[in-house]
C-alpha cells in the first residue's frame, strides 16, 4: 500500500469535479485501501479523491472513536436531507490547521457503492452526516472554507500561501 499526496488549498486541482467510477475493478480497489491509509496516516477522518488529485467519485470516511470502522462510497449521492441544520466546527486535510463553523444539515441519506460495486443507502446523523457532505462536496469541486466570508477565505489563502511556500 501507499501513501498519496494530498493537495492543499488553494491548488486549482481542488475545483475539478470528479466523475463517476464506470467499473469497480482491482486498480480502483487498490485507491481505497491506499486513500484509508493516506487518511489514517494523516490523521483524519474523511478524504474525497479529489484531494490526492484523481478526479473519481470515491470518499472514505472514519469517524469512530478507535478507527476501525472504515465507510467506502463510490459514486455517492445524498438523496434526502433534513430541514433542520446545525453550525459544526470543520476542518480539512487540504486546508491544514483552518477550522471554522460551517452550517449543514443534521441528517442525510446516502446512496453509494461499496467496494465490490454493490449498491447501498445509509442514514447519517451526526459527525457522519457532516463528514459525508463535507467530502461529497469535494468531489464536486467545492473546499469548506468556500462557505466562510471572502474577507476569511482571502486570510486563508494568504496563510496557506505561506505554508505551502515554506514547504517548498
């Protein structure tokens, strides 16, 4: 298995919207383990393709207490969410050391594939339900900070510009 890269905004790699797996085949089995273990290694709870730069609808998520419960969804679709919303403090694996509050719905339902392609709809509620839309909104191109005023993106931006120059 092998670590990914995972970018960082505001890399422009972040904005393309994934497309959805034709076939669930080895190679796309092999990106799941290596995106979990790129996850876990990081440490965080959910990743969405896009963030390692392979533009595929593929997310895992882990938000047990002692990571050993480990989603799949390919090709994810929320199907129903609630009315009633909450502010959560979110953070982000391409937006290190950022965490903000950012409103979304308490519950939804998800309609994915498993690993072996088999179809499946889950109810979410909870870290669950944030962690599905914040990586679902991933693959469609959109960073969580993306909700925040554009005079907090733009500090954003400059802080990240300065990490990410400084990693160089």
């Amino acid at each position: 298995m092998a670590l990914l890269s995972i970018l960082h905004y505001p890399d422009q790699r972040l904005h393309k919207v994934a497309k959805p797996v034709e076939h669930i085949d080895r190679q796309i089995r092999n990106l799941v383990t290596n995106m979990a273990e790129t996850m876990y290694a990081a440490p965080g709870i959910g990743l969405a393709a896009t963030q390692v730069d392979i533009h595929k609808r593929i997310i895992v998520i882990d938000v047990s207490d002692v990571r050993d419960t480990l989603h799949i969804f390919v090709n994810p679709e929320i199907i129903w969410s609630s009315n009633k919303r909450k502010v959560n403090e979110e953070g982000c694996l391409s937006v290190p050391g950022v965490y903000d509050g950012i409103e979304r719905a308490e519950q939804v339902g998800v309609r994915a594939l498993n690993e072996n392609g088999d179809l499946f709809e889950l109810e979410c509620k909870g870290l669950l339900a944030i962690c599905i839309q914040h990586e679902i909104d991933h693959l469609l191109g959109k960073i969580f900070v993306e909700y925040l005023s554009p005079f907090k993106q733009m500090q954003i931006k400059m802080k990240m510009g300065k990490l990410n120059h400084a990693i160089l």
